[in-house]
C-alpha cells in the first residue's frame, strides 16, 4: 500500500474519493476501470500530460513524483496504480475482484506491470509515438529537474531533454522484455477467458490499459491469439468504456 503524507495539507480535507488522473494515462485507465467496476462515485481532477499540467509546484506537492495517478479517499493520499487497485479492492470489496484461489498469483501479475513501466512500458510508448507529442521546452525540463526527486524518473526525462531521443534500440531493447510478459500472458489465457482463468481480477485491470496503449503504438499483437481475444472482450465490459474508451477513445490517434 503506498500511502504518503503530502506536502499540500488541503487535500487531506478532502472527502470522498478523488482522482488526480491523465486521459492517456494508461496508469490512470487501470484505476479509472476499478472505480468503474464497483460503481464508486469520485471527483475527477484531470490533468492533461501533453501540456504538462502535472509539472507543477501544486501537483509535485500533491504527488512527490508528479506522476499520476494519485487517489485521494477521505484525505488519505494512494499513489502507485498497481497499490491503488489493490487498495480500492480491500477496502470496497464489492464487487470482488480478486482471485478465489490465487490471490498471491494474481497480486505477482500487478507486481510484473509495475516493474515493466519504466524500463519498458514508457520507452516503447515515447520512441514510436509520443516523444514529439510529449517533449518538454526548456523551461519545462528545467521546472521538471527542479521538481523531481526520484533518480529513475529524473534519468528517464533526462533522456528525453533537448536534442536527445528515444531512438530504434530502445524500442526493441523494450520490446524484448514485453515480448517475454506477453508470451506468459498468451499462456495464462490459454487456460480460461481471463488471466486467473474464469473470474475478472484485478489482474486484468491491470494488464489491458498496457495492451491497449502498445496496441495504439503498432505493438505486433499478431502472434498472441488469446492475447487479442482477452482484449476484445473487454469491449463487452462497461468499465473498459469508462475507465478507457470515454477518455481515451483511440491511443493510435492522441
Ligand atoms: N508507477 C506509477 C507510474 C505512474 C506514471 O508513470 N504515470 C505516467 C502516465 S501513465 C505519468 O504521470 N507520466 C508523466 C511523467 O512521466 O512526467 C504508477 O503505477 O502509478
């Protein structure tokens, strides 16, 4: 659970759920589809990533690493989607989305989506689409450098200043390790209609805004059959229009 104290005391006055979120942001799509699920009302606070609005004195005061999503309930402050899902489903666990029988298996599979993000998830979405769309003036890189505290973060915009660019090598050098998550996804879904088989988890929460986002890039989904199955069903589910579709109706045209 990734609780902190934040530095704009005003939000812990809050009540009620509120999201601070991106449109594009396939982080915020996954919280978006939980709330979706058990029919939670919440207060939207969107920023929009391609003007930047969460490089802010405000926001970093709001989220330490200026990143969304960041979940307020009651004035209590949850960042990190993976935890936020799992967060909303311990707390309002109605309608279940947890697995009967393997929960540790299904938490390692928003263990997996967490720890790909930034290695490969990121990379892969700037060096085929969104570098050009996402570039930082000069001003806006210096307020990010002088915002951002987190070394991973600030390395990965740093790659991203100026003259310098996502280029073909770290698209495939991602596309490596999410070949290798995808492949175990088209086996997980060999078994049932989800990925912990006949129930909807948190695990397909967590997994279908990555598809959807990759897939908006070009990713080559043609040799994962069950991969495209599991993503079409998810045009059945009324939290994929929602948390997805109603902000985001098409990745490939951002
Ligand atoms: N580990 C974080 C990652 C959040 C994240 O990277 N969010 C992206 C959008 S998906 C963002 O805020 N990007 C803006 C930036 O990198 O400055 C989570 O899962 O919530």
């Amino acid at each position: 659970m990734a609780v902190i104290v934040p530095a704009d005391k005003s939000v812990e006055t809050l009540e009620g759920l509120h999201l601070y979120h991106g449109d594009i942001s396939n982080c915020s799509m996954r919280v978006r589809m939980t709330l979706a699920e058990k029919g939670l009302p919440w207060t939207s606070h969107h920023l929009d990533l391609k003007l930047k609005e969460n490089i802010s004195d405000d926001y970093f005061r709001i989220n330490p690493n200026g990143l969304v999503p960041t979940l307020i309930d009651n004035g209590i402050v949850h960042i990190e989607s993976n935890d936020i899902i799992d967060y909303l489903d311990e707390t309002y666990p109605e309608p279940s989305l947890r697995a009967a029988d393997d929960e540790d298996g299904m938490l390692e599979w928003l263990r997996l989506a967490a720890s790909i993000h930034v290695p490969a998830v990121k990379p892969y979405v700037y060096a085929t689409k969104m570098q050009k769309k996402l570039k930082k003036t000069a001003e806006e890189q210096k307020k990010y450098d002088e915002l951002q505290t987190d070394e991973e973060l600030k390395d990965f915009h740093a790659r991203h200043a100026g003259a310098s660019a996502f280029d073909e090598e770290d698209a495939a050098r991602a596309r490596e390790t999410l070949e290798a998550c995808f492949a175990r996804l088209e086996d997980a879904l060999a078994e049932g209609e989800w990925i912990m088989g006949g129930r909807y988890t948190l695990a397909d929460i967590s997994w279908i805004p990555v598809h959807f986002v990759l897939d908006g890039c070009g990713y080559p989904f043609e040799n994962c059959p069950n991969v495209a199955r599991w993503a079409a069903a998810h045009r059945e589910r009324e939290s994929y229009r929602d948390g997805i579709l109603k902000w985001c109706a098409d990745f490939a045209n951002v």
